[in-house]
C-alpha cells in the first residue's frame, strides 16, 4: 500500500491528467450544454500536468515495479504532450464553434490522447508501451473523424483506423517475439539481454516488427502513405495536434525502445533506420514540391521532417538524442503555429487551403503573415529561427557517427525544402490579391500562436535553453 | 507439442491475416483479418508464456484482447459512419482523397 501512494506520488504528472480527463467526462455526461465546462476544465488540467512535468525534470526514478519511469525523458516528453494539447484545445474552440459542432466529447478525447502519449513516453515495459501507443490511436481515431457527417473525415478516420489496426498486428508480434527470445518486456532485461540474442533470427523479426511498427507512426518512408490523406480530412486542429503530440510521442517510444532497450550503433538495425530516413527525407520533401493543398503539402513535410530525426535515431549516439529531443520540442512549437494560422484561413466545406488562397494575405493581415512566415522560415531551417539547430544537431550526430552520406542528403533535401515553403512566404507577400481571414481568430489562440512564434525565435537564437534540459537524462 | 508447432501455426495466421488485409476489398473482411492477425499473436504470447513458465505473457494477452474490443468499437463506429455517407463498405469506393 505504501508503495502504491508513492507511486502515485511519483507520477503525479500522469495521474492528475487522467483525473482531470475522468472529470471532464463525467461533466460531460452529467447534462447538455456542458462543452465550455469541460474545455476548461481540460486547458486546466493540461496546465497543471505541464508545470509539475516542469517540476519533475530532474528526478527520474522509476514506479509500478519497473513499469513507469517518472520525471527525466518522461516529464520532457510530457512537457511537449501537454503544450501540444493546450495548442490544439485552444485552436479547436474557435474551430468548433465556427462550424457550429462544439462537442465536450472533443475536448475529452484529446486529454486522453495526451494521457497516451505521456504513457508512451514514460513506459520502461513494452506492456506500457503497448498500452499508451493504443490509448492514445483509440482517441485519435475518433477525432479524425469526429465531423461525421463530413465524407472526407469519414474517409480519412477509416483509412487512420484500418492501416493503424494492422500496424498494432506488427507491434504486437514484434512485442511478442522479443518477449519469447528475452524472456521479459522489461527495457532493463531486454538491454541486459541484447548482446547475447541481438543475431537470433526471431529477435531480429521481432526488432524489424517494431520498425514497421513505428516508422507508420511517425510517417516514415515507406509506411508514411496514411499521412496526407488522413491530415488532409481531419479537423485542422487534430491535424496540427497529430503532427506534432502523436510524432513526438513516436518518437518518445522509439527512441526509448531502440536507444534506451536495444543499443543499435552500428549495427543492421542502424542501417535500415538510415535507409528508412534517407527516403522519408527525399520523397518527402520531393512529393510535397508538387502538393497545391497546404494541409497535404505540410504532411509531406512532416514526413520529411520524421526522416531528418530518423537520422538521429540511427546515428545512435548522444547528440542524435539531444538532436531528436530538441527538434521535437521546437517542431512543435512551429507546426501547430503553422497549423493554427491555418485553422483561422481556412473556411467551411475545406475551402482557402491552397497556396493561391493566400495571395495578398501580408497586406491585409501584416501580423498573421509576418508568424506565418516565422514557423515557415523555421521549418525550412532557415538560422536564426529553431528549426535550424535541430536539423544542424541531427545531421551533426549523423556525420559523428559516420553516416556522412546520410547527412549530405539531408542537407541537399532541406534546400528542397526551402522552396515549397518560401512559395507560400512569396504569395502571401508578393502576390496582389484580398486573402484574409473570415473573422478575426479568438483572443487566446491568437495569444498562443504569438508566444508559439516568439519561443520559436528564442531557441533558435539561445538553443542552450532546451539542450540543457535534456542534458541530465539521456538514455546513451 | 513442442514450442515450433504452435510459432508455426500462429505464424501461419499472422501471415493469412496480413494477405486477407492486403487483398480483400471490403472494410468488414480487412477489419476481421486484424483481428485474426491479432489473435495470433495471442497464441504466440501464450505459447512463448507457456513455454518459458512466465506468466508476463498471459498477462499481456488480456491487455490485447480488452484493445481489440475498443479497437472493434471504434472501427466498427467509424464503417458505420461512412455507410451512412455513402451506403458502401469497399475500399476501392473511397477514394475522393488521393492515396
């Protein structure tokens, strides 16, 4: 029993969410008209588990018998989740309520999508890691397709379902095959483990399983063809949240699982890793040249995106990791800015998600282009926005780690990049036309959004901020 | 029986799940052949858990089977849901998104 409380105690970041998420249903439940409560109740419940996250940072000790790890990686990642699921709260209010489907059920699901992902990221078991993955696919599934009415959403949330179903077979039978040549799911035994089973054929199926498995979950090449059309049909809103929260929880568990539990450098593992990064990063970015849909064209670039991280992951040593943590944490940042001037263009039925859409938007809207310009700049890696110390860290750890190619690649594919991003700064700019937005977007998004921009331009320029943190609790 | 006849025929119905998944046309079949390769798994976990006399694995069975039937829930909403849109459940039908 007193174990149990200390556990609790321990996790408290996790619990309280779950809590909050447990309330928030109840409310929901308890008569009509509740929606406002619960969203509420869930941007509270958001705030309160990022700053004992915060709070957590350098303690990192392990509860549930060897279940759970609790601050360290876990709270960094559970920073992440929470402020990509108050971005995406936020956004969805005024998005919901412009198209007149405000749920509470909505709110709900995406506190306990973030539960999922915290679960992903805290799990030192692949029972959790199981779990969270599916706590998590479960409320997504929903939310691609919460606008049921809508064929595209109906179209897109089964495509999500049934290729996320088929990938969970894979998970699980890696899982299942890695427990049958180790003898535990525990990360600890598996790592003890590693050296002695790491050419057994039934462990390397079941390490190949879990790339499958997790390179659809991050839209990796070749199992990235999900991504476009189910960002393209789901609420903007989610789209921002799954491009940011699901890949960074991905990658919380991959890098846990293949950096944490196995110790892949220089092995055939690493290879696939890097075959799989060099094609995410070229088709990627070469696909998203020819998209005219912003929402495709920017899903393409999360696939390209995922391939640049990849690379960390398979350069296998610490500054891949530093890489992958601080990329997650300002990709966030970026894309659900992007994201969120997105969600206040655009208009009902889908429409104003072109590039031409945007044609004369600076002179109309000289501040939401001037942060749309900001998170584009970032992404495409320009200096002296943060998207160009996580590319600079990723592809430094892949040159260490003598994937030089790998690297050379990268560098030749972000100048790719560079062009279908600056395409949507030069319409906005240079271009005459009237684009502008229906109605001006709802105060606290639009505060949100700016801060996104500002933290965006001060990692960039002091990118010791987050390398710090993450300095204490590296897995290699 | 020893250990390889059960990975043996479980990897026989992991296998028919993932071609039925890749070959069938209608959302129900491909949804029933996860489930198949899902229970396979199962039958490895226990096989593996029977063998090695750890009881992680049976354990882990009962998680599976309690998300395969969130998993059913949700999936079954969503087909549903498109039936209503369009009154058809073939995949080759669905394709106003571009794969």
């Amino acid at each position: 029993m007193e174990t149990l409380v200390a556990d609790i105690w321990r996790s408290t970041p996790l619990v309280l969410l779950t809590l909050v998420g447990l309330i928030a249903l109840l409310v929901e439940g308890s008569g009509k008209g509740r929606a406002a409560a619960v969203y509420w109740i869930s941007l509270v419940g958001t705030i309160a588990s990022f700053v004992l996250s915060f709070l957590s940072l350098n303690t990192e000790e392990a509860a549930f018998n060897d279940m759970i790890l609790q601050g360290g990686y876990a709270a960094f990642f559970g920073m992440i989740f929470t402020a990509s699921a108050f971005g995406t709260l936020i956004l969805s209010r005024s998005y919901l309520r412009r198209l007149h489907t405000e749920r509470g059920e909505f709110y709900v699901l995406i506190v306990f999508a973030a539960i999922g992902m915290m679960l992903m990221a805290s799990a030192i078991d692949l029972i959790i890691l199981f779990l969270g993955i599916e706590v998590m696919s479960i409320c997504l599934y929903v939310l691609v397709g919460f606008l049921r009415t809508k064929l595209t959403a109906n179209e897109s949330a089964l495509k999500y379902f049934l290729l996320g179903a088929f990938t969970t077979g894979f998970l699980l039978y890696g899982i299942a095959l890695i427990y049958g040549t180790v003898g535990s799911t525990s990360f600890r035994a598996i790592s003890a483990a590693f050296p002695a089973v790491s050419n057994q054929p039934l462990f390397l199926l079941g390490a190949a399983m879990l790339v499958i498995a997790f390179s659809f979950k991050v839209a990796a090449v070749p199992f990235h063809m999900w991504a476009p059309d189910v960002y393209e049909g789901a609420p903007t809103p989610i789209t921002a949240f799954m491009s940011t929260g699901t890949k960074a929880a991905a990658f919380a568990a991959f890098v846990g699982v293949f950096l944490g539990a196995f110790q892949i450098a220089g092995s055939k593992l690493s290879e696939v890793i890097a075959l799989a990064a060099a094609a995410s990063m070229i088709i990627g970015n070469v696909v998203a040249i020819s998209q005219s849909n912003l929402k495709r064209m920017l899903a393409y670039s999360s696939i390209a995106h995922a391939g640049y991280m990849l690379s960390g992951i398979s350069a296998a040593n610490r500054e891949g990791e530093t890489g992958i943590l601080f990329y997650l944490a300002t990709y966030t940042l970026m894309n659900l800015g992007a994201f969120g001037v997105l969600s206040w263009v655009e208009q009902k039925d889908d429409t104003k998600l072109t590039f031409d859409d945007y044609a004369g938007f600076s002179a109309q809207q000289p501040f939401l282009a001037a942060l749309l310009s900001i998170f584009l700049f970032s992404l495409a890696g320009i200096p002296p926005f943060a998207g160009f110390f996580g590319k600079y860290y990723v592809f430094l750890a892949a040159v260490k780690a003598d994937l030089t190619w790998l690297a050379i690649i990268g560098v030749l594919t972000s100048v790719v990049s560079v062009y279908y991003y600056l395409r949507l700064v030069m319409m906005m700019y240079f271009q005459p036309g009237g684009a502008t937005v229906e109605e001006p977007p709802a105060q606290m998004a639009f505060i949100a959004v700016t801060c996104a921009a500002i933290l965006v331009v001060l990692f960039g320029i002091y990118p010791s901020l987050i390398v710090d943190l993450t300095k204490e609790f590296l897995n290699i | 029986m020893e250990l390889q006849t059960y990975l043996l025929l479980s990897a026989v119905t992991f296998i028919i799940g993932v071609v039925g998944v890749l070959a069938r046309r209608n959302a129900i079949i491909v949804f029933m052949s996860i489930e198949l390769m899902l229970n396979s798994v199962n039958l490895t976990l226990v096989a593996f858990s029977a063998y090695l006399g750890d009881v992680t694995g049976q354990m882990l069975v009962f998680f599976v089977m309690t998300v395969a039937a969130a998993e059913a829930a949700i999936g079954l909403a969503i087909i549903i849901a498109l039936f209503r849109n369009k009154q058809t459940v073939n995949l080759d039908d669905i394709n106003i998104l571009k794969w």
